[in-house]
C-alpha cells in the first residue's frame, strides 16, 4: 500500500514546488501568488523623483485653460522603482507610472474619496492624469501630454 501513494505524494510535492514563488524568501504581495514586481522606470525617471510637482494648469487642444486656484493641492512625487503619489485637493492616494523615453502612463489609481469642497477640481485633475501618454520638460516645468492630442497638463517645481 505504501507504494501508491509516493507517485501521488509526489505530484502533489512537484505542484507545491511549481506554486512558491520564484525567491523562496521573496515576501508574497496580498491576494497574490508568485506577483512580478511593480514595473520598473526606465533610467531616464531622475528628471522624474526627487521633488513634488505642483499642477499649474492644463490647457487643451481648443485653447480652453483649466487652472487650479491652489496649485499646491494638486500634485505629484515621482519615486524611483515606478511609485507615484497624489494629491488631489483633499484626497491622496497613489500609482503606479510606466516611463519608456517620452511615453508615460499611469497605472490604475487608488485614491481616497473624502468629498471636497465646492470649486475642487479634483475630478479634473484625476480624469487628465488618467489621460496622460507623454512627458517632456519645457524650462523647469514638467508637461505631461494627453492622448489623442487632446492637450497638456503642465506642472511647476513645488519647494519642499
């Protein structure tokens, strides 16, 4: 008897073996068996991390300007690794980025949702972030383009 039950011992094993993650002392992510790591940025991010950009405006392909009254409560910090956090007036959250030379995008958002006050442009700034598919730098100042050439979201150098 105890000789059929190797075979399916070790299947069973072989199964298991196949499931571990590919680093045995790699931490596993929530709700995820053997997770790739977050995407990388390419090298060209340094422009990137390294300070808080603050949404000056976002003007569109028709000419209409839409601009925050405090700038300061819309913003990005770019992290190395491919991490960027929000802020977006009164709620906060954060991304993931994908940088490939001049092609940028935004993976899904995971934002708080407090309601802000009247004359937030929170909805705005989100909704343009999830259109973006370009970076470059004009001066000090970080444009991220929107798809289908639909216009610019620019942003200044905020001091920490």
């Amino acid at each position: 008897m105890r000789l059929r039950l190797v075979p399916p011992l070790a299947a069973l094993a072989l199964a298991l073996a196949a499931c571990s993650p590919v680093d045995p002392g790699a931490p596993l992510m929530p709700g995820s068996v053997n997770a790739p790591p977050p995407p990388m940025a390419a090298a060209g991010d340094s422009q990137l991390t390294g300070g808080v950009w603050a949404w000056k405006e976002t003007v569109m392909s028709d000419g209409r300007r839409i601009k925050p009254d405090a700038p300061e409560r819309y913003t990005l910090v770019f992290q190395p690794g491919g991490m960027v956090t929000v802020r977006a007036d009164c709620n906060r959250g954060s991304a993931s980025y994908l940088l490939n030379g001049a092609a940028l995008s935004f993976g899904p958002m995971a934002l708080t949702r407090a309601m802000c006050p009247t004359g937030s442009m929170d909805t705005e700034f989100t909704k343009g972030l999830g259109a973006v598919s370009g970076q470059s730098f004009k001066g000090n100042e970080l444009v991220l383009t929107l798809r289908s050439d639909a216009g610019s979201m620019y942003f200044t150098p905020q001091r920490q």
